[in-house]
C-alpha cells in the first residue's frame, strides 16, 4: 500500500527508546489489513487512507496504553472501523459504488468479464445498504476474508453465535433481493467476496 511507508514514518518519529511495543513494525504488519477494513466501508481508496493514518495517530497519542492490550490485531481492525463507520456517515456510498465495483472486478477477472462482473456488483452494493444495519456491517467484515469469527465478534461487540447469524441472514437476504430486483438476470450465487468470508464459519 502506497502510504505504508508514510505511516511507518510518523510513528518511529516518535521517541521510541524503552517502549515495549514497536510502532513501527505494529504498522508493518497490520496497515494492509487496516486499510482493506476502511476500503471495504468506505469504497474509496483516498478515504481509506486517511482514516488508516488517523488511526495510527491515535495510537501514537495513546501509545502508553499498547503494553496491556492483548490482541492488537483486533483492537487496531476494531479502531478503523469505528472511524471508517464514523466518516461513512458523510459520504453517499452511490457516490463511490461504481469505481469500488470496477477495482473488485479488475482484480479478479480477465478484461473481458470486468464490465459485467462490476455491474454485478453494484447491484450487490447498492442491495447492502437496504440490510439492516447490523447484518450489513457483519456481512462487510466477512467479506474480508481474513478476520475469524471469534474476531470479527469481538470487532462488532457481539457474540460468535450472533455474527454467524447476522451474516446468515444477510447473505439470504441479499439473495432474495438481488433475485427479485434483477429478475432472475443474477445467479443466485453472491459475488464470491460476499458468498465466503469469515473464517472459522
């Protein structure tokens, strides 16, 4: 990720002497994932960005209180979402739907796909902001594939056995509404980043 390096270097700018966290490489390993966590709320790579350096801020200012928390993995993904979630509430997501669903099609398909594939996809989207907003939140952290449940509850607030069952839902929900809009023109298969995710499911 482009702005990787710019992070690393606000925070090892600080004083680092006797710390028993490294911030610097608490950035190098967790930034992917991070901005993959805002990208997914926000649907726009400058957005993004900017809510992953806040974030890296914030544990700079509050950098006494990394030596006690005991999964900072979670506790990161859990700060950038709640910032994401916050500066989501600024921005129309149609704003954003169809280059988000162009670069998630282009990423996984040959050229000749992308276009219908994108169109796809913003039906997906615009189909997710109807959910209810707890099964939609879950649905968006499942899609990232890389949380497990145990992670995403605790990102979330809620127990395992909720998650599971608000991204059960949500994904039938989806379904049955995509089925119904387009009638019949979809699949009833999600795109697979909504259709997986979640591990440990």
């Amino acid at each position: 990720m482009a702005s990787l390096e710019g992070y690393a270097l606000v925070l090892s700018s600080a004083e680092n002497a006797g710390r028993e966290v490294d911030l610097a490489a608490l950035v190098q390993t967790h930034a992917a994932l991070l901005f993959r966590v805002a990208h997914s709320v926000l649907r726009s790579r400058a957005e993004a960005e900017d809510v992953v350096q806040d974030a890296f801020v914030r544990v700079l200012e509050h950098r006494s209180e990394l030596a006690g928390v005991r999964d900072h993995r979670v506790w990161l993904t859990r700060i950038v979402w709640n910032l994401a979630l916050d500066r989501r509430r600024r921005i129309r997501p149609e704003q954003m739907d169809a280059s988000f669903a162009a670069s998630l099609a282009a990423a996984t398909l040959p050229p000749d796909r992308v276009f219908d594939e994108a169109t796809r996809m913003q039906a997906v989207l615009r189909e997710m902001e109807r959910l209810p907003r707890a099964e939609r939140e879950a649905l968006l952290l499942a899609s990232l594939e890389e949380l497990s449940v145990a992670e995403m509850a605790k990102v979330l607030g809620r127990s395992e056995s909720a998650v599971r069952a608000l991204v059960f839902r949500a994904r039938t929900r989806l379904k049955e509404r995509l089925k119904d809009r387009l009638q019949n023109r979809l699949p009833d298969r999600l795109p697979d980043r909504f259709e997986r995710g979640g591990r440990g499911q």
